[in-house]
C-alpha cells in the first residue's frame, strides 16, 4: 500500500522517548560528495536528549536538554506527501526530498559504485513515478530506509541528506562575488600576496585565488629571481596548462619570434590564446628582470568596460556579443613539436545563459583574417571593435604600472586584458627584460579552491 499524502510515520513512535543523542554523530561535510565521520556522543548514555510523542503520532515536540549543533545532527521527523519526502532535523531546518531524487542517487552498492563514487543506476532502468512503499527512521543508525515501489530498498543517512539543498547550491565558489573596477585600481590597492604565504599556508592560498575570482587581478611578491618559482606557484594549485607555447613560457625579445610578444613591440590590450576553443582560465607574469626602457604593464578590467557600454551603447554591445570573430595562430608545437593550427570563432563579449557577462575574447595580433558576416556588414564590426577598444583605453578604465622584479602579476584571462608599452633592448644589454609566464585553468583552481573550504570548515 502507499503511503497517502500527510501521513506521518509510524516508526517514530517506536523509540520515542529516548533516540540517539543528536551529537553521537559528527558530520563533515566536503562538497558535493559528503564522507561521513562518525563520533561517539561526548555526553555519554547519560545523554537527556528525548525526542516526546505528543497527540496519536501525528504531532511531536522535543526535550531538548543541551542546545542542539547549529548544524543539523539527526532528523526529528519524517513524513511523506504528494512527491516528496519531507524531514525536519534537530536544528529546526527542514528538507524535502523528491521520490525521484531519492530513488536516482540511492547509495547502495547496486546503484552507486564506491571506489569512483559516481553512479551506476541506468536512466533506463529509473522510474521518474517511483513511490516509496514505507520509509522509516533508524534512530541508531540515523538514516532513513525506504521501501520502493520497484521494489528496491535504499537507506540514506542523515550525515548524507542534511547537506543536500536541491534548492540553492552548496558549492562554496557560488558564494564568492565578482567585483568590478576601472582606474581606482590603483597599483597599492591591487590585491597583494606572499609567495612565500601561498606555499605554507593553504588559507592564504584560498584567498589569493578567492581574490582572482572577485577581481580578475592579483600581485604574488616575493618570487625572487628564480625563474622555476612560476611553476611552483602554479603547481601549489594543479598541473599548469599546456598550450602551443608549452607549459610555461619565457617572454623576452627574441631574434626569431613566434609571437608578437617576444619582441620590443607594443601590446595593445588583450586576452591571450584566443584561438583555442578552451581559453587558459588564468595567466601569471613573473617579472624576473624589469626593463629601464619601456615594458610597462597595462590591464583593464573587460567586465566593466563591458557593462558600461551595454548601458550606453547598447547596439554595439549587440554587435560584440552576437557576432562571432576568428582568431588563428599557428606555428611549432612546444610540446609535440609538431605544425599547429590553431583556430576558434566567438564573439568578443560571451554571454551567458542568463544574458549576463561571462567572457571576454578580444586580441587584434591573432585577429583572423575571415569574418563571415558579409561585405555589407563588414564595416559594423570594425566600427564595434574600435570602440571596445577605446573603451579600454578610457581614463577611467585603464591603469598602468611598472612591475617590479620577484612581483608577478596573475589575471583572469577571460576577464581582464592585459597589455604592455614597447621597449627596446640596448646593444650589448646583459640582463634584457624577462617575464616568466603560466597558465592555469579555472576548473582546476575552483576544484582546489572546494577542497580547502572542505578542510578549513
Ligand atoms: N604567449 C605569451 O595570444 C597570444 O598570442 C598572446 C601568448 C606567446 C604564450 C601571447
Ligand atoms: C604575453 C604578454 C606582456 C608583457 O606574454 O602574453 O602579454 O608585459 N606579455 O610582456
Ligand atoms: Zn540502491
Ligand atoms: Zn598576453
């Protein structure tokens, strides 16, 4: 028989008046998969924690002789609607828990494998109508067992559930804001970190690459000379990215250049490497030697050039966002040492799903010689290029500095451009200007970024 809309379940009923203390078990909670760790209730089996039956098993209060956690430790009541199940726990929260959900991330051993900890149960084989048939509490357990309408059986802990919100996310990289600038951002207010901070201490760590999500722009000091700390800074994170150039680079001028970057010329502003589908998420600049002659150092933040001219200038906006540009490279592997060539279309202002800014592509030197809007339109695009280009450069916008030697500058290369003034290198010069360079990808950076929230909770 199914259990009808509102019924209550009787199992509560059945050590109701003295369960498992609420603070026998102790959650941690890592997102999104929580592992559970289990400890003994440090009040004994003195424990006064009762949970009262009050009226025919439809209604329950709590005794509660010690405040609960403010984390939900155990579950005080169940029952079951229309769809759903529905908990309460012993903070007061409550949770409900759709049929289907339930049913689709069952943890036993048939349905969820636990060495990859990824999910077994086939689409084909769920049922999206599946009713539970009974569902009750184990108290000593601290779970809830359902009996299916398939016939299966599935127990769900509440170390498990109570950290599951199917209506706002858990992830802690949601969380984090995005704040935009322009020339306020001054070379003392960037935000400014210790190498030597970042590589002892996982919490300085967060904050730097915290700090990267919310505005695009950091400085790490304290690097020295040594032109391998780069890939020690990037590897405190992950594995860097390997691109064409390889997994790092060294930005000198160069008598053979593969790139406009390694020579004296200047770099208007730019997001790097466009012309991969999968742009690197992040760029670091280490400044191992700075340049007496030119190389200065200019960023802007696209974002708010972006949001601006989608105020005032809406049309434009339009043009940037919809039409999608090409950018090519091609040359020598690093890497492979094979021919590459390197080509991707997309518009210069990325949108997302929701409409809202969500990257900017924008680099004239690899600027690709298509377009596929037709004669007519043609002009319309290097009208709107133009202006998100003097944009950039606008006081209000710009900001510009000398990086000094052992600094490096780190930026989101989806969000913030980059660029430099030219410089010259003196004949016979000994010590010509020298930037180290790495990429690091956003979903490695988040992933770390999840698993040290994990360990600092
Ligand atoms: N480098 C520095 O997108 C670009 O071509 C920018 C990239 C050569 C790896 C330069
Ligand atoms: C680069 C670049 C800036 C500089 O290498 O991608 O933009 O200051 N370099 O040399
Ligand atoms: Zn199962
Ligand atoms: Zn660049």
């Amino acid at each position: 028989m199914l259990l009808q809309r509102s019924s209550y379940i009787n199992i509560l009923l059945r050590r109701c008046s003295l369960i498992t203390c609420p603070e026998a078990v102790e959650i941690r909670r890592p997102w999104p998969w929580p592992r559970v760790i289990r400890r003994n209730c440090r009040r004994s089996t003195q424990c006064p924690t009762k949970l009262q039956r009050v009226g025919l098993g439809l209604r329950y209060s709590s005794t509660i002789a010690h405040p609960p956690n403010n984390k939900a430790t155990a579950i005080y009541q169940q029952h079951v609607d229309d769809d759903t199940i529905h908990l309460i726990y012993n903070d007061y929260t409550e949770a409900r828990y759709p049929f289907v959900w339930l049913r689709d991330n069952c943890q036993c051993s048939e349905c969820h494998d636990k060495t990859s900890l990824q999910r077994l149960l086939l689409l084909e084989t769920l049922d999206i109508d599946v009713k539970p048939i009974k569902a009750e509490i184990d108290f000593s357990h601290q779970s809830i067992i359902v009996h299916w309408s398939d016939k299966h059986r599935s127990e769900y802990s509440v170390n498990w559930l109570k950290n599951i919100r199917l209506t706002s996310s858990m992830d802690p990289i949601d969380g984090l804001v995005s704040k935009y600038w322009g020339s306020e951002m001054t070379v003392d207010k960037i935000p400014t970190f210790s190498f030597h901070d970042i590589m002892s201490d996982e919490s300085s760590l967060y904050s730097w690459l915290a700090s990267l999500h919310t505005y695009g722009l950091s400085i790490v000091n304290d690097l020295g000379d040594d032109d391998k700390n780069i890939t020690r800074l990037a590897k405190r994170v992950t594995n860097p990215r390997m691109t064409c150039y390889g997994n790092d680079f060294v930005v000198k001028s160069n008598p053979e250049p593969n790139n406009l970057a390694y020579t004296g010329y200047r770099l208007p502003l730019h997001t790097d490497l466009p012309f991969y589908q999968h742009e690197p998420g992040v760029q670091i600049l280490h400044c191992i030697r700075k340049s007496e002659y030119g190389g200065k150092s200019e960023f802007a933040d696209g974002f708010k050039v972006a949001y601006d001219l989608q105020k005032e200038d809406p049309e434009t906006f339009d043009t940037l966002s919809t039409v999608a540009i090409s950018f090519i490279d091609q040359g020598l592997h690093e890497i492979s040492k094979t021919d590459y060539a390197l080509c991707d279309w997309k518009p210069i202002i990325r949108l997302n799903r929701k409409g809202q800014i969500q990257q900017i592509n924008f680099n004239n030197h690899v600027r690709g010689i298509e377009m596929s809007v037709g004669t007519d339109n043609i002009k319309k695009i290097y009208r709107a290029l133009k202006i998100f280009n003097s944009a950039l450069y606008k006081e209000e916008n710009l900001i510009s500095f000398a990086l000094q030697e052992g600094e490096a500058a780190c930026f989101n290369n989806t969000r913030v451009l980059h660029g430099r003034s030219a410089f010259t290198v003196p004949p016979g010069c000994q010590t010509p200007r020298h930037l180290q360079g790495i990429y690091i990808d956003w979903d490695e950076i988040y992933s770390r970024m999840r698993g040290i929230a994990d360990k600092l909770k």
